[in-house]
C-alpha cells in the first residue's frame, strides 16, 4: 500500500472511529439529561471539564515522548520494550500521586465554585486519572508504530464504556456519583490496551525499565507536559469559567452544546494523529522542505469539507430543537453550538499541522503557544461571559480557535521555513 493511500485508509479508520465516539458522546449526555436532569448533566460535564484538564498532568508530558522518539526510532523492534515500559512506570507513578492530590483537594476546589456537590464528583473521578495517564501512554505508542485502525477502536471502545458506566449508575446512584464512569470506563480500558499492547505492539515488562529511558521521558515530558494540560485546558476554560458564574443547569446547557462541537473539533485531530508520525518522519530523514505537498493536499480536502459540515451541523441541531420544541433556555444553546463550529472550520484550515512543533522537537515553543491561548481564553471568557453569557463563552472560545491556526501557520515558516 502506498504512503499516501495507507494515509487515507488510516484517516478514513480514525472518522469512522471518531464517529462511534461522537455519536457515543451525544448519547451519553442524553441518557444523563434525560434520566437525571439538566443540573444533573451540568454537574458530570463539570467535573469532567476539571477530570480531563488535570488529567494532563497525570500523563506529564510523557505521551509526546512515547510518539516522537518511538515514531523516529530506526529500530523500533528491539528499542520498543523499554521504550513503552519505562514511560508506562513513570506515568504509573504520577498518576498515583495526581490522584491521590485530586481526592485531597476536591473541597478547596468545590468551594472555590461554591458548588459543594462537586466534591463527591472528584473524588470518585479521581482513581481514574491513573488509569487515564497508562492507557494514553498506550495509545500514543499505538499511534507511534501506526496501529491506526486500533487505535480508532480503542478510542470507540473507551466512549463505549464510559456510555455503559453511565447507564448503570444513572439507573441505580446519585447526581454526585456519575463521575464514577470515568474510573470504570479507564480501568477496563486499560485492560484491553496492555493486552494488545504486548501481543501486537511490543512486550511490557517492569524488568526491561530503563533509568536512560526515564530520564530521557521525564526531560521531554518536562518540556512539553504543559502542552498537554494547557491544550485541554483551553478546550475547557469555557465549562469550568460558566462554573463561577453560572449555575448548573445553564452549564447543562452550554456544555451539551460544546460536547458537539467538540466532536466536530476531533475530526481536526484524526488528521493530525495521522499527520504526526508522518512529520515525525520527515524531520529524521530532514525533508520537511518536501512536508507542504502533503499539508496542502490536505487542506484543499479537509478544509472545505469542515465548513460545509459546520453548516449542516448548525442547521441540523436548529431542526431538532424546533421539531421537539424545547425550552427556551435550549435555543441559546444552538447560537453557541453555530459559533462554536465556524470557529472550528477556521481552525482546521492549520490545526491538523500542530504537531510540527512536537516532531520538530520544539516542544517548548508548543507550550509557549498554548499557554498564550488559554491566557487569552481565560481572559476573554471573565470578560465576555459576565456581559452576554452562554455566547459570550462562545465567542471568546471560538476566538482562541482562530488564532491557533495564525500561530501554527506563522510559526512553522518562522522555524523551518516550511509554508504550510
């Protein structure tokens, strides 16, 4: 199979996969919304907000040592064992001690939203954010070694559950406890990950821990690990922001909207996880001169297919809202969830491409460039929300998403001359 025909075929696996999660996504928020109530969904997406922004710093960085050495390795066979074993010891190790901070620090946070329901929230979310930080090391050096039609499963396979943890503890356990999903759903994820790892990827053993390998993690995950907790925290800002002005039925409804166009976001990361070994690839070989014919066969496709799916998307949940005629308070909801997409099919013209700064080895120029954005976002939010509310967390978000795609295409021709 060619490279650029595996290319497609891994893509196309990846939105297939995508698609099981989305739609996953979308049930999951109705099954809590319609069994529990709106306050009930603001509640979970809150904790869930908070869950996956700390959950970056359970993982350290680590990942994006696990794809860009082990993407690069000229010798991955014989390199992997300890390659993949020793981030999965180091990640173990902070993920025991984030989630131990998490469950003691759950009151001071719930009592800085003055919402002290959320304390039972995190404190059962927390054991999975060690599960969490395994199973995305995992994955990475499944994307690493481009296992990409698995790697699509799993992705499905963990939605799947955290929709079947849902299920049961909707039917049978308080608002409070829902968060509890996230633990179960990681915990057999993991499972299944370190099953197929060692049969398919390469074998993990605790005897193979290399301290050269852990120092080599550890200094990359330190350069970049707040790459990782800065990027999902600006997806995020939004939800946790409403968190201090709003009460948790509005959070209900803004978050269900965001989930949705976050699922619309994802199709911009499928392209970039495939996009990611190959840049890795060529700054090896040193021909990422030769990197824009492929940026900008994809964009042509990608970038016109984004606006025409915003569009339907818009429309499509406009129709719904009408045909089932909801609550006011929902109809807010569908201008958020329209600004929130145009946002995005502006990002994914460049966003696709925002591993160059990882593969290129700049990771600090990664983390510099986020940190930018979730200051902008955090500042556009505490304005905007107080004075127009839901769209105004909308459109300070769908900002940021604008100017992540002018800083990805600025820097790339900054440090490597390459016009994406």
């Amino acid at each position: 199979m060619t490279g650029v025909r595996r290319f497609s075929v891994d893509v196309a696996w990846n939105v297939a996969g995508l698609a099981v999660a989305g739609a996953g996504g979308i049930l999951a928020n109705v099954l809590v919304l319609s069994v529990c109530g709106a306050e009930a969904l603001g509640l979970f997406n809150l904790v869930f907000a908070i869950y996956l922004v700390v959950s970056q710093l359970a993982v350290g960085g680590v990942q994006y040592s696990v794809i860009s050495h082990y993407a690069r390795s000229v010798d991955p066979e014989r390199e992997g064992p300890a390659l993949v074993s020793s981030a999965v010891a180091l990640v173990f190790l902070l993920g025991v001690v984030i989630a131990a901070a998490v469950h003691a620090a759950a009151p001071v946070i719930a009592a800085a939203m003055d919402k002290p329901e959320v304390v039972a929230g995190l404190r059962w979310a927390a054991p999975g954010l060690l599960f969490f930080a395994v199973n995305k090391t995992l994955l990475m050096a499944v994307n690493a070694r481009r296992h990409m039609r698995m790697f699509a499963v799993f992705q499905s396979v963990r939605c799947l559950l955290l929709i079947a943890s849902l299920a049961v503890l909707a039917a049978v356990a308080s608002p409070e406890h829902l968060a509890a999903a996230l633990t179960m759903a990681e915990a057999v994820l993991l499972v299944l990950l370190l099953v197929y790892t060692r049969m398919r990827v390469c074998p993990l053993s605790w005897r193979v821990v290399d301290r050269a390998w852990l120092r080599r993690h550890a200094g990359f995950g330190m350069r970049g690990f707040l790459t990782g907790v800065l990027g999902e925290m600006n997806t995020r800002v939004d939800v946790i922001m409403l968190g201090f002005f709003a009460d948790n039925a509005m959070i209900g409804v803004y978050s269900f909207s965001a989930m949705l166009a976050e699922g619309f976001a994802q199709l911009s990361v499928v392209v970039r996880q495939n996009m990611d070994p190959l840049i890795g690839r060529h700054v090896a070989r040193g021909t990422l001169a030769e990197l824009p014919v492929l940026t900008r066969r994809v964009r042509r496709i990608f970038a016109p297919a984004m606006v025409a799916l915003a569009v339907l998307f818009s429309a499509g949940y406009v129709a719904v809202l009408w045909w089932f005629d909801v609550p006011a308070q929902w109809q807010t909801g569908a201008l958020v969830l329209a600004i929130l997409l145009g946002a995005l099919a502006a990002n994914a013209t460049y966003r696709p491409f925002l591993g160059i700064l990882i593969q290129g080895g700049r990771p600090g120029v990664n983390t510099i460039l986020v940190a930018a954005l979730v200051v902008m976002n955090i500042l556009l939010n505490a304005v905007l929300i107080p004075w127009f509310g839901l769209p105004g967390a909308a459109v300070a978000t769908g900002l940021v998403f604008i100017a992540e795609a002018v800083a990805i295409r600025m820097l790339a021709r900054r440090l490597w001359g390459v016009a994406l």
